[in-house]
C-alpha cells in the first residue's frame, strides 16, 4: 500500500474545498485571482525547476487560458470547473516544490551528519 504524505491530503482536502465552493459561486462572476496568485507563488518558490511542479505550473496555465476562453464563450458552468482545476493545480504545483526543497535540505543535512561521523571517527 502506498504511503500517502501529508502533502497529498492536504491538496487533496484544497480540491474537495475549491470544488466545493466553485459548485456554490458557479452564478457568481468569476474570479481569476486565486488561480493567479498560485501560478505566481508557484513560479517565486521555483516550481519551474521541480519536474513534477513544472508539469502542474504548465497545466495551471494552460486551464487559465482555457477559462478565459469559456469564459468569452459564455459557458459558465465549463469555465468554473476549469477554474477549479487550475487552482488546484497551481497549489499542488506550489506544494510539490515546496517538498522538493524541505527534501533538498534534509538531504543536505543528513550529509553533513554523516560528515561530521566520519570526522570524529
């Protein structure tokens, strides 16, 4: 059985909730900002260079302009779900670099522990 990390319940549980309130506001004008602001956090904590994130960051944008164009389209309903699936995929885009770089620091710390091992040896 594969481990679930507490990452992935945590953007899991950002999904249920974006889809959720998106199927509430779905008469609601939509607001772009969210999905914005997390393509933006994504891109300042370098998910461009995590290949996993990098891919995530790509879809974020790419339902981003989907949206826009259901939007000019007036189908509401279809732009609202896109909507959804760009912010999660920009929080999980965010959330994988993130991980990637407490990674990169444990790695970094667990050599210098085995450093300081072999020196005091």
């Amino acid at each position: 059985m594969k481990h679930v990390s507490g990452i992935g319940i945590v953007v899991f549980a950002v999904a249920v909730g974006a889809i959720a309130i998106g199927a509430g506001c779905a008469t609601a004008p939509l607001s772009t900002e969210a999905a914005t602001s997390g393509i933006r956090a994504a891109d300042e904590v370098g998910a461009a260079d995590v290949p996993q994130a990098s891919l995530y960051l790509q879809l974020a944008r790419e339902d981003l302009a989907r949206v826009n164009a259901l939007t000019e389209k007036g189908d509401d309903e279809a732009a609202a779900s896109m909507l959804t699936r760009a912010e999660v995929d920009a929080e999980l885009a965010l959330a994988l670099s993130r991980e990637d770089a407490e990674r990169t620091q444990a790695q970094a710390a667990m050599e210098q522990v085995r450093q300081l091992r072999r020196d005091n040896s």
